[in-house]
C-alpha cells in the first residue's frame, strides 16, 4: 500500500514471526503519531497492523477492539497492549501499552512546566493546528475504510446508525451501547457473516491469526492459575507507589489524595476519555477546588492537540495541583513531577492488569458460534462509535463554541456557526486534498500540516 489515502490494496504476505525490537519501534511510531484521540489512534493502527503489516486481520483487530471498549480507561492504550501480549506475551503487552503513551506522557509534562513558568504555548498550539487537521482527514478516511469492509447487509448499517443516534443524540456511554449490540447479536438479529476460512469476506490471515490456528500461542489459553498470578503480581504493582506516597507524604497530603482519586477512576472510568474528563474537571474544580475551570481547559486542550491517550490530562491535571500546593517533597517543580508520574502510573497500569487477566478468556470464546454472532453485532456498532468519535473531533477541531437544541424533549450539542475558525478550516481542506486527492503518505501529511498550522499562526 502507498499511502494513507489508498494505493493499491495488496500487501505483502506476512512475515513468519516479528522480534519484539521490530515490534517496539511500529508501537513508538504509533505513540509519537497517535494525535486525535481514540478515533485517530485506532485509524492509525488500523493502517499499521492490518493494511499495511497484516499482523492482524480485520476481525481478530475488531474483536480485540470490542473488548477494549467494554473495559474502564483509555481502550485504544488497551488495545495496542492487547496486540502486543498477544504477540510477545506479558512483556509485548507493557512494551506495547508503554511506547504507546510514553511519547505524549513527556509531551504533556513539558507542556505543564512550560505552562506554570509561561502560559503561553502560541506556537506548540499552532503546530498541533495543523496536526489535528491532518488527523480529521485520516479519521475520517479509517471510518470509510473499515465500514466498506465491515458493514454487510441493511441490518449491520443500521446497527452502525444506532449505536452513532445513541451516542450522538441520547449520550448513552459507549460501554452500554457496545453490550446492547452483543445482546442483540445474540438473539440472532445479525448473524456472523464467515467466509470459507471462518473471516468475513475480503479478511486477510495476518501473522497473530495463523500462529494461534497453529496452536503457538500458549499464553492466550484461559488458566485460573495464570489469572491468579497475575492479580498476585499486578495489584502490588498498582498499588505499591500509592502506599510510598502515603508513608512518605502522610495520609492527607494532595499527592495521597489524587492517588486515591486516580486509582478509582482507573476502577470506575466507564465511558470514554470524556466522561471521565467530566468528572475529574468536577472533582478538581467544584468538589476541591485545586484548580480554575480555566486551567482545567486548557489542560484539556493541550491533550486534545499532543499525541497518546486523552487522558493524558490527568499527568498535567496531577503537576498543576501539586505545583500549586504545598507538599512535603523539597520544590513546587520537584511536587509537580512527582504527582504527574503518580497519576500516570495508578491510570495506566490497571489498563495493563485488565488486558493480561481478560485477555486469554477474550480469546477463548471466540470461537464460540453464539460469540461470533454477538460481535458481528457489535462490529457494526464499533463503526457508529468511531463515526461518533469522529464526529466530535471535527467539530472541535472547526467550531470554536458549542450549543444545545431542543429536539423532543432532548438536548443535543451543536456546533455555534459564528464560532466557525476560518483557519482550521483552511487547514482541514489541505489535509484532505493531501489525503484523499494526492494520497500523499502519513509522515508526508503530517510533517506538511504542522508546517501549514506554524505558517498560519505567522502569517494570520
């Protein structure tokens, strides 16, 4: 394939076996790339392990996917660790889920001190301008791509179309829309479509699938022993930093108390990344009071435009409240740091421990007839949900301002018309002539658009 926007659909066969090295640098290529939120960094991996590599294939990829979506924090990190135990057991997992929020965790700290010392990131915001628009654009072209392959039949659109009226008009949570699919599945509304080698017509074996056909995945068969050893192993690990805080801090200290307050959003965080902004921007402006409704938008903002999970905020959420707080560690910059590992480590480790103690029994009833009915089902309404995302995205990315309309009894969220940037408009038509008329190839988009949104910022 040449290009983010097509090329020829050939792939090249899949090689026999990848080396975690070679694993390692595609994962830090998605965390330095994966701008957009979930719906740009499930487009980005999309294109990287099932069209371009063909590690995956489009099932196995949405399968994986589905279960992600079930589980509380940041499902597209959820994900790429996901694929990564698959291929390299527990430890491709954490290479997987840590290159993937690595580059964007540094991004937002740099960004936080700079924030606290400056509070003016004109140009970083301009260069990610151009980046947000380079995304929409591969947003928009993933959820083309990944409907044409997997929507069959007037029943699968008009799930798709269900789950995206129920997340864009009602506000269901996504979880819950995700399981309403599976049960209607279930009742054998949408069977599962196989082709002669048990995958949706037009699906590709990729190298994760022909190993486990060939019974060399050990590691993904379900034992209650294995499972066993891993709450043994990964609870003390979430929870040890936590408790050093507290001898080291004492019990009411800030750093003690975002501990607490992330480790149970990490438990709680149903969702999306957005519900669980709301209510963290609840819990530190109007419950504590640590922080301004403004500097929680601008936190918001920065991890809107920086790569890595959306939740990213809660890193800079962390350093802006311990800095501005008085701890018992020796700086307010020292406290910052501090409170910004700590709040990364209690969202993003139990993201770790749900992927290597569901992971194998995910894998086990796949096969299963009734299962396979279930997530036909819920494939399509993955569609809706990345439709929805993406959806979001844009009008965030164009529109300034957002309303509400009354529409039966419903408030839905509309973009204000007056609010419309007519520079991020310009900047969004660039990156689909670059996309979708020149096909140009990712790097090319990206490095282009970000030198679009600086000269915009310059010249305008």
């Amino acid at each position: 394939m040449t290009g983010v926007a097509g090329g020829t659909d050939a792939a090249p066969p899949a090689p026999e076996r990848i080396g975690l090295a070679a694993a390692a640098a595609v994962w830090l290529k998605i965390g330095l790339l994966g701008f957009g939120g979930p719906a740009g960094q499930i487009a980005l991996m999309h294109r990287e392990l099932v069209e371009r590599r063909r590690w995956l294939g489009e099932r196995r990829f949405l399968h994986a996917l589905n279960y992600c979506m079930l589980l509380p924090g940041p499902e597209a990190m959820q994900l790429a660790t996901y694929v990564g135990w698959l291929m390299h057991r527990t430890l491709g997992g954490i290479v997987a889920g840590t290159l993937f929020v690595l580059p964007g965790l540094l991004v937002i700290v740099a960004l936080a001190v700079l924030y606290v010392q400056h509070g003016q990131l004109a140009p970083v915001a301009a260069v990610f301008a151009g980046l947000k628009a380079a995304v929409l654009a591969i947003v928009v072209q993933a959820v083309l791509r990944i409907g044409g392959r997997v929507l069959h039949g007037p029943r699968a659109w008009l799930l798709a179309a269900a789950a995206f009226l129920a997340l864009a008009v009602f506000s269901l949570p996504f979880p819950l829309v995700v399981a309403g699919a599976a049960l209607v599945g279930l009742a054998g509304w949408l069977p599962a479509r196989p082709s002669a080698h048990g995958a949706p017509a037009g699906d590709r074996e990729g190298l994760v699938d022909r190993a486990l056909r060939e019974g060399r995945l050990g590691h993904t068969v379900p034992s209650r022993g294995r499972a066993l050893r891993t709450l043994a192993i990964w609870l003390p690990v979430w929870w040890l930093p936590v408790l050093a805080v507290v001898a080291l801090t004492g019990s009411d200290s800030v750093l003690t108390q975002m501990g607490l307050l992330f480790s149970q959003i990490a438990v709680l965080g149903f969702g999306g990344a957005y519900a669980v902004l709301a209510w963290v921007g609840q819990a530190m402006v109007e419950t504590s009071g640590w922080l301004s409704t403004g500097q929680m938008l601008d936190g918001l903002a920065l991890a809107e435009t920086t790569p890595g999970p959306l939740v990213l905020v809660l890193p800079f959420v962390g350093f802006l409240v311990a800095h501005g707080h008085e701890t018992a560690l020796a700086s307010p910059l020292l406290a910052g740091l501090a409170a910004a590992l700590l709040v990364a480590w209690v969202t993003f480790v139990p993201c770790l421990l749900w992927i290597f103690l569901g992971g194998p029994w995910v894998e086990a009833i796949r096969a299963n007839r009734r299962v396979s009915a279930a997530l036909a089902a819920v494939t399509a309404a993955v569609v809706g949900v990345i439709l929805n995302l993406a959806l979001w995205f844009a009008l965030n990315v164009l529109f300034a301002q957002q309303g509400t309309v009354g529409l039966a009894g419903l408030e839905i969220a509309v973009p204000v018309p007056a609010s419309l940037d007519p520079v991020a408009a310009g900047l969004v038509a660039l990156a689909f002539v670059l996309v979708f008329a020149l096909r140009a190839g990712l790097l090319v988009v990206l490095s282009l658009m970000a030198l679009a949104g600086l000269l915009a910022n310059t010249l305008l």
